[in-house]
C-alpha cells in the first residue's frame, strides 16, 4: 500500500497510518474491524476539507471495512422545513457524497453502534467522535484511540491502524481511582459525574469503585435504560476532560482484570454534583440576559439526543410530554435508521402531535444554528451543554429530562 501498488488513494491513507505510527513509536500495525469518521458538517469542513475528501475520492481509494460517518449540519431530508439555507444544503450535500465515492455508509450518527456498527470485545477498531470512542472502549471492551477525521477514514481505506495508545493492554489500566460519594441517579446527574471527572482526569482513564452510588447501573452493559447513564457518563467525560476509555467496577466489561488498577494511580473523591450544574449552565443566562423575549429565563430551544437518542429515550421524552403541546421548538436528534424505527412505532407522531420534531443525520453542535434564529437552548445532556456555548453560540440552561421538558412546554426554564 504504501509503495502506491494499490493506487494513490491507498498509499496515502497508509502514509497517515504510518506517521502516527512513527510518532506515538508504534512496533507494528493491527487490523480495524471498522472505522467511523469525524469531520461532515459543511461548517466544520468549510471549502478545504471538502476539496481534501473529493480529491481523495477521485484518487480511487475506497473504505476496505464498515465504516460509518459522524452527525452532519442539517437533516439529509428536512433541512427545508428546518430552516437550512440552500447554499449550505447544497454544500453539506457535496459532502456526504464525496464520502459516499470513498465507500462509506452516509448514515450519520454519533452512536453507530445503534444502527449495526458493534465492535467486539477486545476488537480493535479506529474510531473518531469522542463519546463514540468512550462507549466503544468502556462498555464494549473495543479498541481505539480517539482519532481524527482523516486517520479514521486513513484506517477504513486501509483496514489498518497503528497499535499504540489504547490499542495495547498497557495503557487501558486505570490510572484516576473515583470514588463517588454522593447520590448519582438521573441522566443529568451521570452528565454532571462525568463533567466532573473528566475535568479531573484530563486524558487518564479513571475506574469508578464500589459503585454503590451509581444508583441504577446494574447490568448496564447487558442493555436497557441503565446504558443510557453510561452514555451520559462517557460522554460528559470525553467533553469536559480528554478520556476516551473508563471502568466502573461491575459494571463495564475489562473492569474485573486484576490488574485494572495501575499501581501509581490517583485518587479523586466527588462529594456533590452542584458545582458541575452550576458550571454547565451559562453565565451571561443565568444574570437574566435571556433571549430577547424579556425574560431571561426564556428558552428557544430544548434538545435531546446528544449521543443521537434510542427508541428508549424517545419514548421517554413522549411519556413526560403527555400529549401537551409545546411553546419552545422540541428536537430530538437521532439517526436516519433510528428514525425510521420510531416512525414506525408511533413515536414520531407523538412528538409531532405535541410540536416537536424527530430530526435525523444532524448534531446541534456542528450545524449553523444561529442562522435559525436559535439563541437560547435547554438540554440534559453534559456533552452537548458543554460545546452548545462555544460551538453554536447559542446560551445553554442544563437540566434533567424533567425540567427540559417542562421547559418546552412552558418556553422558560423554571429550574
Ligand atoms: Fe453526538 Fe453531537 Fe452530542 S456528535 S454526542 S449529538 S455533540
């Protein structure tokens, strides 16, 4: 591959896996068993990125494993009736086709394991987006780095990655030993926990023990809702500090090694979750310069589904609704396979009987929100609160899925 016999495309996908390799002093190369990659909204990518993907395209080079696309801009189907410009449509378009030339699978979505992409235990896989990664090394016992966008999509044309960082036993230990003392026991709370922690450990890998705390996470990882805290935890981690992989004794699969605690390790203690609340709600929100409708407690806009939201979480947010029609816009971010499911299960209608909307392919995030007209927005995830600020530069109240939806309902957040 890397002489050019597979074509210019191929040579430089492995030329990127080499150099990493070189730089993090890699001794050999393990196969991925898929790869998804980072790097789709238009906005993010801007003319450069898409030019650097069509030209890659047009260089032959096709993905060799599954690989999966992040969130994009807008919705592939209703970016109309959201309120995406054409010339954005149009571009973001270019995109996903561009990827589409290369071989992968244009559903996009920051929870690929929800639509058919699983890694196994102990698979190595070379994935980008980081509460993707942290779910995919914590609760799947998978391997992978935190890559970037072209040394994901380098791995899935090559089906190769170089073996360092999280790909070696070694460096999957637990280096942060948390014990939590304080209740934990809604998804906001596990957001907040993981806001907290991440905070603390930066790019270590923390191990949560004695979990008692956790309240609800038995058999997490054999499904049902109790992955949800888990999601929340991993993500809110990987937003708030760097950490792509965590153990909670228990619960996740490599926690029960005998050696899952490195023998230099710290120890964090988390007595309360307030400060972690008060952190991930804005400021310029919280002195009362709301959006504009005179009331500083005003909201624009509550959204679930940051990782992009199960059938379960959907039927969450249709319970606490109630039928009740909403005065904020109502989104539910998920992806198009996801969509399709909740459509068919009656979940959809629900959501649009009460004035929300079930909005697939896209990440709040990563799409040019402002331009809708967006300024204040309500959430209860940690992740999502985290970046909402700096990234679409709308103000962010954090909250439980209660209070977000009473939010909507009302089009205030009254805490
Ligand atoms: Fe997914 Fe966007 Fe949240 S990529 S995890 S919905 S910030």
């Amino acid at each position: 591959m890397l002489a050019g016999d597979f074509g210019p495309g191929v040579r430089k996908a492995m030329e990127i896996i080499v150099a990493l390799g070189r730089i993090y002093d890699a001794q050999r190369l393990v196969p991925v068993g898929s790869a998804q990659v980072a790097g789709v909204s238009y906005r993010n990518l801007g003319e450069a990125g898409l030019e650097f993907l069509r030209e890659w395209a047009g260089q032959s080079a096709r993905v060799r494993v599954p690989t999966t696309l992040n969130p994009a801009g807008m919705d592939l189907h209703a970016w109309r009736e959201l309120g995406f410009s054409k010339s954005f449509a149009r571009r973001q378009e270019a995109v996903i086709e561009a990827y589409r030339r290369l071989g992968v699978r244009t559903t996009c979505t920051c929870t690929p394991y929800l639509v058919g992409n699983v890694p196994r235990l102990g698979e190595h896989v070379a994935w980008a987006e980081s509460s993707a990664v942290s779910y995919a090394n914590s609760v799947l016992g998978a391997r992978t780095n935190r890559e970037g966008g072209p040394s994901a999509l380098a791995a899935g044309i090559t089906g190769r990655t170089a073996a360092y960082g999280l790909h070696l036993d070694e460096n999957r230990r637990a280096t942060l030993r948390v014990v939590v003392r304080c209740p934990v026991r809604t998804l906001s709370d596990f957001g907040a926990l993981g806001y907290l922690v991440g905070q603390a450990a930066r790019n270590r890998v923390p191990l949560f023990v004695n979990p008692v705390n956790l309240v609800g996470l038995e058999g997490a990882c054999s499904g049902g809702s109790a992955l949800f805290f888990l999601r929340a935890l991993g993500a809110s981690m990987a937003a708030s500090g760097a950490v792509a992989l965590y153990h909670v004794e228990g619960v996740t699969p490599e926690a029960g090694r005998t050696d899952v605690l490195a023998s230099d390790h710290e120890t964090l203690v988390v007595e309360d979750l307030q400060p972690a609340y008060d952190a991930l709600n804005s400021d310029a929100h919280k002195n009362g310069n709301g959006n504009g409708n005179g009331n500083g407690n005003g909201i624009d806009l509550v959204w679930f589904g940051c990782p992009h939201a199960s059938l379960e979480e959907m039927a969450e947010v249709v319970r606490l609704l109630n039928g009740r029609r909403v005065k904020a816009a109502l989104w539910i971010t998920t992806a198009r396979e996801v969509r399709e499911q909740a459509e068919a299960e009656g979940l959809v209608a629900a959501v649009e009987a009460s004035g929300g909307r079930v909005v697939a392919d896209m990440c709040v995030v990563v799409a040019p929100m402002q331009e809708l007209g967006f300024r204040t927005l309500a959430t209860p995830s940690a992740k999502g609160a985290t970046y909402v600020p700096s990234h679409a530069g709308l103000q962010v109240r954090y909250g439980t899925v209660e209070q977000c939806v009473r939010a909507a309902v009302t089009g205030l957040w009254l805490g």
